[in-house]
C-alpha cells in the first residue's frame, strides 16, 4: 500500500510517536512518595516546560525534605548527590541531583531536584519498590519546590527520552488532581487460622497485629513479658487503634478472652469490637484497672473466612486528663462447642487471673454496625 508524501509523513510521525509505548513496558509503577500521602500534579505532558525529551514528565509538588520513594523494583544506573546549586534559570539545568532507577527491560525511571547528600545509594545498588531514594531539594532549574519524575528510554546519559507511563490505580493523572499514595508496604497475611483447638493471637505478631497510627509505647510484662499501650481518651474519633487480625478455618463457637498487663493497664472502659465473619459486636466496658491477667470476653459463633479481627479503640470516652493507659496485649480464642450441658453463658468479663476476677460482668452487645 503506498501513501501520497504527506500521508506517509503522518504515518511516520505517528508511529514514531507510538513506537516508545509499544516497545518498551515498565513494570507496574506506584506513586513516588509515602504511603496514603497526599500530593498533586503541579505540571503534566507537553507543557511550556515539558518538551522534547521531558514531554512525559510530571511534576509533582512535593515540599523540599520530603522523602522520594521508590517506585518499582530496579538497580541504580546513575546517581548525582553532590550539587547545591539551583534556581529559576535554564543555566542550572545541570546541576539537579538525581536518581536513575533502571528497570532491566529499556526503560527507568528519574527522579530529579534532590536534595543534596540527601540519599547513601550507589550505582549497582538495587533498590525495592517503597525503598526510600532521596528527599526532595532545590536544585536544578526549578522555580519551586518539587519532585521532577518521568519513565524513560535507556540510553547512555541520565537525561533519556521520556514515554508514556500510567500508575497503578491512577492512569496518567492530570494537573491538580490529589493523589494519595498507594506505595505502601506490601503485609504479608496473618498464617493463624482458628482449627478447633485454641489460638493465641500476640501483639508482637506484627502479621496479625495492626497498628492503626503510631501512639504507641511498649511496655514490659504481660504475655510472654512484652505490650503496647497508648492513653484513653473521649475523642469523637480514634486516634489510635489496635487490630488482632486471624482467619478461621473450623467454624463455630469459640471463647475469647483478652490479656491485660499488670502495668500500663488503667483504663475503666475498653471495648473490644469482634469481626464475627457475620457482624460486628462490641464487648465491654472492661475495667482494666481492675481486671488483670486473662479477662473472659464471652463466646461467640465465629463464620468460615481469613478476614475475622477484633479490635481496641483509644476513644474510650475517658477525658484525656484523667491520664488513664489503655493496654492492647494477647487475645485467646479456645474452642467451645455447644453440649448439653454447656449452656449459652458468655461469662464476658471475668478474670482468669488478678486482683479482681469476677469483677465488672458485662454480656457481649451487639453494636448493631
């Protein structure tokens, strides 16, 4: 088929222009900066300032000292950490510190305006996807605070011819729109499954134990001598919240009890909230000021699944004056099917162990969530 010279042009400029997004295939790319922080595309494609081999940039508008994040998988190619210099004018253009993140398939990713010093890496290094690179700087041609980054051809400078790229959940995003990032840390499953028999569930278990926020402070003593605890407060909403997460392979009844420390343990009103597989039902108040050791938290009918959790809230309705630690430890479940005998008691809120077993009954209520 023969096209008239300027169709064959077109085509020519056409296919050229498609030809990076068809030969190269970067892997699957994430956002370049911490886990569910939030930034904005400050400047896109084929702008004013984006062109020739930066026309499938982004610019992102990252704060100066704010960590840079690996994207991908890959090896250090280049690295430039020793410049301070930088302004609003082209004559800095070479002087950006940067990082070039090769991917082993004919394409990179640079990560430009680092901060000086700002990361140890060397070329050879491999780095891991959510490693963290550099912090952002101001050096280079930069009018401003920002993370200069695009996926590029490998050639044989830092400075390569840009592609199309898309991120995992986002696409290619446009200008201004907020971008919270999925470059978290990849958690592996909690292995405890619930068979029939009894599984203890420890805070040290960091599979099975999430830490929703950071308020946390290790205390010593407890199951197998070793808690964490924050303060217990009347907050309309948690600030800090403590997950035992488990599956269950074996349905049925089982008896839970939680374990409360000795020490760091003052708070007259945890509620622990059960994941049944089929609802959501809150236990408590607990007096853990009072009820030390194994506290019984009652019996429960548990659905097959691998996502059952029970969890601990901060916001206890406590004023935060009153200076109460709340203690997050080891839960227990024990296997407990119905018999004739055996009733229906739950026995929620008696202690195996401590100075007040027995005390501050409560029955398990159903929050309704």
């Amino acid at each position: 088929m023969r096209f008239a010279p300027a169709v064959a042009v077109a085509v020519a400029f056409v296919a050229a222009a498609l030809a990076p997004a068809l030969a190269w295939a970067e892997p699957p790319l994430h956002l370049p900066w911490a886990c569910d922080d939030l930034y904005h595309v400050t400047n896109g494609h084929q702008t004013s300032s984006h062109t020739g081999k930066d026309a499938w940039a982004w610019d992102f508008g990252l704060a100066v000292g704010t960590e840079v994040i690996a994207p991908a998988d890959g090896v250090v190619r280049l690295i430039k950490m020793n410049s301070s210099q930088g302004g609003c004018d082209g004559a800095y253009a070479n002087d950006a510190n940067y990082v070039v993140v090769d991917f082993d398939d004919g394409t990179e990713a640079l990560l430009m305006h680092l901060q000086q010093g700002s990361s140890d890496l060397e070329v050879g290094d491999a780095v891991a996807q959510g490693d963290v690179v550099g912090k952002v700087g101001l050096t280079g041609w930069v009018c401003g605070a920002h993370l200069h980054f695009q996926i590029q051809q490998t050639c044989d400078s830092w400075w390569c011819q840009s592609i199309h790229a898309e991120f995992v959940d986002f696409g290619d995003p446009d200008e201004d729109v907020p971008l919270e990032s999925n470059n978290c840390p990849v958690v592996e499953p909690c292995p405890l499954a619930l068979d029939g028999t009894t599984t203890i569930v420890d805070d040290a278990e960091a599979r099975c134990f999430q830490k929703v926020s950071s308020w946390f402070w290790p205390g010593d003593g407890g199951w197998d001598d070793g808690h964490i605890y924050t303060w217990a407060n009347d907050a309309a909403e948690p600030d800090t919240i403590g997950r035992w997460e488990f599956g269950v392979d074996v349905p049925g009844r089982y008896r839970l009890a939680a374990f409360v420390p000795d020490d760091h343990a003052a708070s007259q009103q945890a509620s622990y909230e059960i994941n049944t597989g089929a609802e959501t039902i809150t236990v408590g108040p607990i007096d853990q000021s009072t009820q030390k050791g194994w506290v019984d938290l009652g019996v429960h009918e548990l659905a097959l699944g691998d996502a059952h959790w029970v969890r601990m809230r901060d916001n206890t309705g406590e004023a935060r004056d009153l200076d109460r630690e709340l203690a997050f430890d080891a839960i227990r479940w024990e296997w407990e099917p119905i018999t004739d005998d055996s009733g229906d008691s739950s026995g929620a809120g008696s202690s195996e162990a401590g100075s007040a077993s027995g005390e501050g009954e409560t029955a398990p209520a159903d929050d309704g969530a």
